[in-house]
C-alpha cells in the first residue's frame, strides 16, 4: 500500500468490533467479566453429578441454596458492572465478600476457581477509574511558547517592586503592607 491508496470503507464487522471495543473502553468490562465467571462455579459445582467410569459422583452440600444464591449474586454484580459503571466499588467490595463467603458454603469457592475469579473481578472492579477523552485532554499551545501554561491573573502572581525601597521577594516588608507577617489570602 502507498499514501495514495485510499482506505477501504469499514465493513459491518469490522463497525461492530470498533463500536464493541469503544463501549468496552468506558466501563469495568474485564472485572465484570470475571466476576461472572467467578459465579459459574459457586453455583453449579454443588448440584453437578460427576460420572467417573461407572461411579457417580455426587457434590452436593447442606448449602446448596446458599451456594446458588452466591453464585447468581456474583453474575448480577457482573452484569451491573457492565451496565452501570457508576457502581464500581459497591459492586467490587461486594464480590470480594461474596468469594470470601463462598469458602466455607460452596466447596472451598468452586473448587477455588471461583473464588479467585471473584477476587481478582471485585479488585479490578474496585481499582478501575473512568479515563478522560483523548480530546479533552489534548491542548494546542503556540509554537515556540514551549507549552508553559500562562498565569490566569498576572497581579497576584508577581511581586511588584515599592519604588523607593529595597525589592523584597518574600512579601513580608513592611512597605509591601504585610508588617513582617504572612498574609493567609
């Protein structure tokens, strides 16, 4: 390709994955995912029948109604994590809870593997921060200028020399009308 080819207009899918990627960019996307896949198996381990040859392998607990509340609260957080950003670090502290719970109710945590899924999905969720707009945070400043801001109010930023009387930078001369105190504002 040169710099003379023109680009090609974006297909649907291609549409889609920039439209995905973008939504994906503005919210908790990867702790939420976590915290989702950190209630699959909370949930099912308890009531799963595991069949090892001829022999059948029976996991359920006393708690299995409180494993299959953890585990579907663990999906819920992860959906609102996704779908209201707003509650980040109620969502977060509460999935952490819930993996901390889910130890001693639902097979040591799913077997563990729910567990640290919702750990590590509730502290990305807990330490994720919105980002500002490229846009926003761009700023033209003047060539040559150096991109040094410029002072908003240039009277109270210098010190303007008493004439007649020795230049005191630190503002505190009696001919400057501090009688040797600092001023607070």
């Amino acid at each position: 390709m040169s710099a003379e080819t023109p680009a090609v207009p974006a297909g649907q899918f291609s549409r889609r994955r920039a439209q995905f990627r973008a939504w994906r960019g503005t919210r908790p996307f990867w702790a939420g995912l976590f915290v989702m896949l950190g209630g699959l198996p909370i949930a099912y381990f308890p009531y799963a029948h595991l069949q090892v040859g001829h022999l059948t392998l029976a996991m359920s607990t006393t708690a299995g109604a409180g494993s299959l509340i953890i585990g579907v609260l663990l999906i819920v957080l992860g959906f609102s994590l996704w779908f209201q950003k707003h509650v980040r670090t109620f969502a977060g502290v509460a999935a952490i809870l819930l993996g901390l719970v889910s130890i001693p109710v639902s097979n040591l945590g799913g077997f563990l593997m729910g567990f640290l899924l919702a750990l590590v999905g509730g502290a990305m969720a807990v330490a994720w921060s919105p980002g500002e707009p490229p846009a926003e945070a761009a700023q033209e400043y003047a060539p040559g200028a150096g991109g040094a801001p410029q002072a908003m109010d240039t009277d109270t930023t210098i010190l303007k020399p008493v004439v007649g009387e020795p230049n005191d930078l630190s503002g505190t001369s009696p001919a400057n009308g501090a009688n040797g105190r600092h001023s607070a504002g």
